[in-house]
C-alpha cells in the first residue's frame, strides 16, 4: 500500500497537460528585469551600478543578512538601470535592469555536457558554495537552501527528504526536469548527504509519474543511501510538514522546525541546481517554468533566465488565447493571479497558469451549512470555518488560540466547500495579522 500523510488532505483534476514534453530553452529577451527579493528574508544589496557590463553569472547583488541570497546575472550586457518594478506579489520592489548584449559567460562556469560524480569538497565547503550561488527552494517556499542546511543547535538531521511529489495540478517542471536530468539529481542528493552528514536519503515520488520512479529507481540502484519511494497521489502532499509525515511518519509539532524530526527537505530542483552549483560552478541564474492552460496553444516546460518577463513564455506556448480571464503565477491551488504579464521570472517561478474566463469567475458565496467538509480536508487539523469567523470578526486572539499560524495556505479548505466561502482569502488575511502580533510580542 502506497504512503501518504495521515491527516485530511484532496485529489483535485491534475491536469497535467505538458506531461511528457521535452524542456525547452528558451533564447535571452532583449532586456531582462532581475529583483532583489527573490527568496525568503533579507533583500540582496546591489553590488553593480548603471551602465556597468556584466557577464552571464556575474554576481549582481550580495545577501543582504544571514537569511537571504546572492544574486547573479542571467545575462551578459549592460546594466541599464536600478529601479522598482512589478513583480509577482503585485507590489514595486527593487531590481536591476540590464539590456542584452550577445551571450559571454563567467569562464569559471562549467559548460561542458560532461557529468561529474566525484564530490571531494568538505561539508563546509559545500555549503559555502552553495551560498555564494544564491541557491534557495525551488518549489515556491525559495527559503535559502545553506540556511537550510545549517540547523541550529541542538538539532541534527538523519535523512535527507527530496520533494519530488509536484501534488500542484497542472506543473510539471519537476517531472520533466527528473526525466532529463536523473543522473544530476542523484549526484547532488549525495552532495547533500556529504553536506549534513547523513547516510541515508529518499526521494518520494507521487505514483501518477511512474516513468520518473522507473527512471530514477534504476539510476539510484548505482547511488549508496538512496531510495526512491512511490507515494500515493494526494494533495498537498508537497508540504514539507505532509511529504515527512508520508516519508518517515513522523509529524511536526506546532510551532516547531521540520529538523526535529530529523529530516531535512529539499525540492528536486533544488537538488539540481546544489549539482550545478558544486560541480559546475554555475549560480542559480535559470529554472525550468511550466506555462500551461486548458487554453493554450502549446503547454511547455522551459529553461527559462530570471527576469525573463512571463509574456515571453506565454508567447513561445502560442500567445495568450482571446478567452484568458486571469494569468496565475503557481499553480491553480497556491499560485496567486498576477497583475501584468511582464513580470519577471524569478527563482520561485515554477509554473505560469492560463485560466478561461469561466474558470476565473468565482462562484457566489452562500452561508455556511457546517459540513465540516473544510475540517476533514485540512491538512494541519484545523478548523478553516471557524478561522474565518475569527478573521472577519478580528478577534486575533482566538485566531492564534485556534493556530491560524499553522495554516500553510494549500487551498484545500476553499476547494472543498460547498458554498464556496473564500476561506483561505480570510484565514491569510489572519494569518498575516496573527503572525506580526506574534513577531511584536517577541520584541
């Protein structure tokens, strides 16, 4: 019997419509609009100037604290401008502007097709390295991965979890990126494992991507340590807390790290880009983005450099169909509706959605009937209904008495209700409010 995690959870229609297609690079855009916050923390601090050349993996900007990372050129050129610009929150923050010119890279950057496997580096070093490329989450979390691999006293890992479970409907940059880059992936889990000084890893793998098990199950045969473990497909089964639950069976605690379970979790492009970061000497500069919808011409899956502004992607898929009602950043679940479609594509860019219309129009909302369909579905074990309540009434402190700040905003809740409340709209709200009552406390 397949695992999964114990707690609520849904199996929304996948809709995987770019399954199976090869991963396209796409060429530099004349010009290309790199933020300054593309990860979770800290925003990195400039470190070039307008009219400054810059190469393609030259650094850009410098973390700007402990948690935050380095930024590097996606392209080689000239810096035009550092200004605000748009980006997928919706809000203007700074970034640099560069205007293309040819395509010269850093000569410390390993182009070659040429596979490394031997890693003699030391642990510190590897993560050094993996620092000083800017490489964060690539899942959508983009919490900055040498963080990650630096638990703080006290705590120890003894296993290293790889997401490879892309529960998100739609995506499947992670499924294409497995099936062309296996032997990658598996050469950067065992970097990880020198890393943390573990002797064990398991990639978990949802059971609707049988090709990625077959694949990876023959290389990892080769790899010490490593298992490939099919997972049964549930939504959101990709949640750090839900995949080591399913993994390990171990759950959790509210308010506590995922480390106190002794796991640490990365994404598989993670992994991917720790491979490239090591053994190839390349900064995180470019990721693989799904752009797709029932819709569109010709879903894809890209090689895309950040700041590529996403109407660039759209275009190569076939161009924006005359029935698009909303472009989503993400997936249909936790992705958010963006506000142009010249927003650049950032690290945490893995998927671009176009929705119909009649997709994009929300149904009217009804009172509550208290189905608890939203209880059952949650998979933190919380009350959505009843989050709600406390939002729209403000009463903070029993939002936070009921863990409004657990809610790891899946969607799931809204999905299933019947009346179509907006359940998740409120409880983020109240989440955001919530957790800066928490963060004053604490000062």
């Amino acid at each position: 019997m397949l695992k999964t995690f114990r707690i609520g959870g849904i199996h929304p229609p996948e809709n995987k419509l770019s399954a199976g297609k090869k991963i396209t690079a796409l060429a530099a855009p004349k010009q290309v609009i790199i933020p300054l916050s593309q990860h979770i923390g800290a925003p990195a601090q400039a470190v070039v100037k307008k009219g400054d050349v810059v190469k393609v993996g030259t650094l850009l900007a410098k973390a700007g604290g402990f948690v935050s990372a380095n930024i590097h050129s996606s392209v080689s050129g000239k810096v035009n401008k550092i200004d605000n610009a748009i980006d997928a929150s919706g809000y203007k923050r700074p970034a640099i502007f560069i205007d293309v010119e040819g395509d010269e890279w850093e000569e410390s950057i390993d182009r070659s097709e040429t596979i490394i496997k031997e890693c003699n580096l030391s642990s510190k070093e590897i993560i050094d390295k993996i620092s000083e490329a800017g490489v964060v989450g690539m899942g959508g979390a983009t919490f900055p991965t040498h963080v990650k691999l630096l638990p703080p006293p006290g705590s120890k890992a003894d296993v290293v979890i790889v997401n490879a479970v892309e529960c998100e409907p739609y995506l499947t940059s992670d499924h294409s990126l497995m099936l062309e880059k296996g032997e990658e992936i598996l050469i950067g889990l065992t970097i990880l494992m020198k890393a943390v000084n573990v002797s064990k890893a398991v990639i978990g793998i949802e059971n609707n991507k049988p090709d990625a098990i077959s694949h990876l199950t023959k290389l990892a045969s080769q790899y010490k340590g490593i298992e490939i473990m099919p997972l049964k497909v549930q939504y959101p089964q990709g949640g750090e807390k839900q995949l080591i639950d399913a993994v390990i069976g171990k759950q959790v605690k509210s308010g506590a790290l995922p480390i106190s379970t002794g796991a640490i979790v990365q994404n598989v492009g993670t992994v991917y880009a720790v491979y490239e970061a090591v053994q190839k000497n390349k900064p995180l500069f470019e990721r693989i983005v799904t752009v797709t919808g029932k819709a569109l011409k010709s879903p894809s899956n890209f090689l895309v450099r950040m700041g590529t502004p996403i109407s660039v992607l759209i275009e190569a898929a076939g161009g924006v169909p005359e029935n698009t009602g909303k472009i989503i950043g993400g997936g249909p679940m936790m992705g958010k509706a963006l506000i142009s479609a010249e927003v650049p594509v950032c690290k945490g860019s893995s998927g671009i959605l176009l929705l119909t219309k009649e997709e994009s129009v929300r149904k009217p909302m009804h009172d509550c009937i208290r189905c608890a369909k939203c209880v059952n579905a949650c998979p933190m074990g919380l009350n959505p209904a009843f989050l709600m309540k406390a939002t729209v009434f403000k009463n903070w402190e029993m939002a936070e008495s009921e863990h409004i700040q657990d809610c790891i905003e899946c969607g799931s809740c809204s999905f299933t209700c019947p009346a179509n409340r907006p359940l998740l709209d409120n409880i983020r709200v109240g989440k955001g409010k919530v957790m800066g009552i928490i963060r004053a406390r604490k000062s």
